[in-house]
C-alpha cells in the first residue's frame, strides 16, 4: 500500500532536484574544465581567477534566464493549445470527438463502451480540452511559480557548483599546484554529487558516481589538451 | 482539418529542435560573454582564444554526455517504473483497478460507465501497466535512439554556436577590435538564432529575439565587469 504516496513524493521532489542537478552538474564541470584548461596554457592564477568567474557569472545567467525562459515558454504553449483545442471543439466538434474516442479504441474497449465514454467526457467543453490536452497532446498544466523558482534555483546551483574548482585559485598558490588541488576537490565533489543524483533517481548511487565523475574528468582533459595546444 | 497532421509535426520535430535550442543558445552565449570577460581582463588574443577552446571543448562534453547520460536515466527510470506497475497488478490488483476508474472518475463519467471501461482495460495486463504509465505516472516509452541522436545534436550545437563569438579573436586583431567585431557578429547571430526559435514554439518570432539577445548582452555585460574587476 505504499505505492500511492511513493509516487507522489516522486514528483513533487523531481522538478527542484531536477532543477539542482542542471545547474550543478554543469557547475561543477565547466568551471573546473576551464580552470584546468587554462592552468596548461598560461602562468597567472590571476587570469585563471578572471576567466573562471566570467564563466560562471555567464553560465549562471545562461543558464538561469534560459531556464526561466523555458519555463515561460512552456505556459505560452500550453496556453496557445489550450486556445486552439478550445476553437477545435466548437469549429470541428466530430474531429474532436472521433480523437477522444481513437484514445479508447486503443485500449480495446468495444464500440458501445467507446461511445458512451467518448459521449461522457464530450458533454462537458473544459473536460473535453483538459482530455485533449493530457491525451492526446501530453500536456500538464504548468505552475505559475515554476519560472521564478527554477531560474534561481538553477543559477545558485551553478554558482556554489562553480565555486569549488575555482577556490583553490584564489588563495595564491602557484598556479600547478592550485590545479592539483582543484582536481582532487573537484573529482571529490562530483563524485559525492553523482552519488546522491543516482539515489535520487535511479536508485544505483555508485553507477551514477562514476559517470559524473567520467564526465567532469573528460571535459577537463579535453580542455586541458586544446589549451595547451593553441595557449 | 490541418489539424492532426500539424500535430504531428510537432512532436516529430519537437525533440530535435529542442536539443539544437539547448545547445546552441548555450554555446552562442557562454564562450561570447567568456571571451567578451576575458577582453576585460587580459590583452593577449591567445589566452581568450585558448580559453574560449577550452570552454566550448568542456561545454560541448559537459552538455553532450549530459544529454546522453540525461536521456538513459530517462528509459531506465521508465524501466523500472514499469516493472513496479507490472509488479503491483499482479500483488496488489485491487488497488491498481482502483487507480484506473479514479482517472475515468475524474472526468465526470457514471459509475457504470467507469465500471465498464476498467474492467475492459484491466482485462489485459500490457493494456492495463501502459495505461498506468501513461495516464498515473504521466511517462512515455522513450525512443532507444534518443540518448545517443541527443548527445551529437547538443554537442554540435554548442561546438557550432561557440565558434561564431570566437571567429574574431582567431584573426590576429588587437583584442579590443576583436572584441567589438565579436559583440557585433554575435548579437546579430543570437538575433536570428531567437528569431527562428520563436517560430518553432510560440510563433512570437520577435518577443523571442528580443529575449535571446537580452539573455546573451547581459550575461557578457556581467562577465566583463566580473573579469575587469579580478582580471
């Protein structure tokens, strides 16, 4: 009897997490790519310190107004169908009939069944588009607050992730060795943040542990070898 | 009668669309505002120009293997939550037959009818958990080429857009010029990139353009005060 409130605990959770595991993981990895980047081509912690927190004042602002864009986005579109199945059912009332009960028909029901449900639900305009819109067109109404919410909450993540490779490029050490220290801090972080991203999805920690770690451990490399190459 | 086809449409194109917007608002505007930052802070042409490599290589991972790894989660979560309903008709089917008439409850349906239209969807097992997916769970059986499709598309979208704000700096200008030919190659980009944007989703072409180049002009205005300050 536990599988009700399971479920809903599972989503009412997902969009935040969702929303933290976004601005984190790229938090996380493309300052710290950067940084390490970086510390193959030129000698000044200095230009490194620059250069991480342009990145992360641009990838914060990025990342959260393009979320909050979405976010706006996706209400419009649900707002534009919403309009559109409303003008359908009154401009195309058999089209849209025969749609409610093709959704049916795909179950299987028998004929008479199709009909008196597709009748049912019909009788009523605003349950008629509501069906129309989960559907037919996989639409959920959007949250209000979800714009807001989502755009700061994404930026902070992106801005605490982006803090932990660039730390030890602010206390002054020469440059090598604030890039050893970045490293393993860093791979230390993303391999807590995969871990606890894995038991909030999946539920395999470790799985999802390794992987964040390849990833960040992958940009690094790759930004490391091009910044050496043409810095 | 436009209507089916044209949502269809959609939704075919919808994936696709989304992972080009994803990369490439991403790559247009983080490695313009980094190296628009950088210009603030350093007068070497190379450095911005290994650091802009070095962002793009890490952000074309950090996003491509995000999506990748993004898109696997998805079918695994989907995976798993299908064997718990599959599970849960066979321990707990009352509960689960249950769950099925409250969504017909939902939309107003006589007890007779929902009677019928359950015990008709529950009479197979697959009708019965892809119903429960779909309309309990609100989750859709992800395409098996989706992670990998996902991955390249991001990936180069955000290899694509980050080479445009960078152009400049690859010429051998003095950084100021390149900067100045660099905000003005990429305002414009990000121009048409919100322009087009906006006709695939809300068809406000316009107020779409107008925000992408907001988004973009104010994550470079911040990164160059940012990087001239620390720089």
């Amino acid at each position: 009897m536990h599988h009700i409130p399971h479920t809903e605990n599972h989503f009412t959770a997902s969009e935040t997490v969702r929303d933290i595991v976004i601005g984190m993981s790229d938090g996380l990895t493309v300052p710290f790519a950067l940084a390490a980047g970086l510390s193959g081509a030129v000698d000044s912690s200095h230009v490194i310190v620059a250069a991480g927190l342009a990145e992360v004042a641009a990838g914060s602002i990025a990342m959260g107004l393009g979320g909050y864009l979405a976010a706006k986005t996706e209400a419009e579109h649900y707002d534009l169908e919403w309009k559109r199945e409303a003008r359908e059912t009154i401009e195309l009332p058999d089209v849209e009939t025969e749609e409610v009960a093709q959704v049916f028909r795909g179950y299987g029901l028998d004929e008479k069944t199709v009909q008196t449900v597709t009748a049912s639900i019909c009788s009523d305009q605003t349950r008629w588009i509501e069906f129309m819109m989960k559907f037919e067109l996989g639409l959920e109404k959007p949250d209000p607050t979800r714009a807001r919410n989502s755009a700061i909450t994404i930026a902070l993540s992106y801005i605490i992730g982006g803090m932990i490779p660039l730390s030890p490029y602010f206390v002054g050490w020469e440059v090598r060795t604030a890039l050893l220290v970045s490293v393993c801090v860093t791979l230390f972080a993303l391999l807590i943040f995969g871990y606890v991203k894995g038991r909030f999805t999946v539920d395999r920690p470790w799985k999802s542990a390794g992987q964040t770690v390849f990833v960040g451990g992958l940009a690094a490399s790759a930004a490391f070898l091009l910044a050496s190459f043409f810095g």
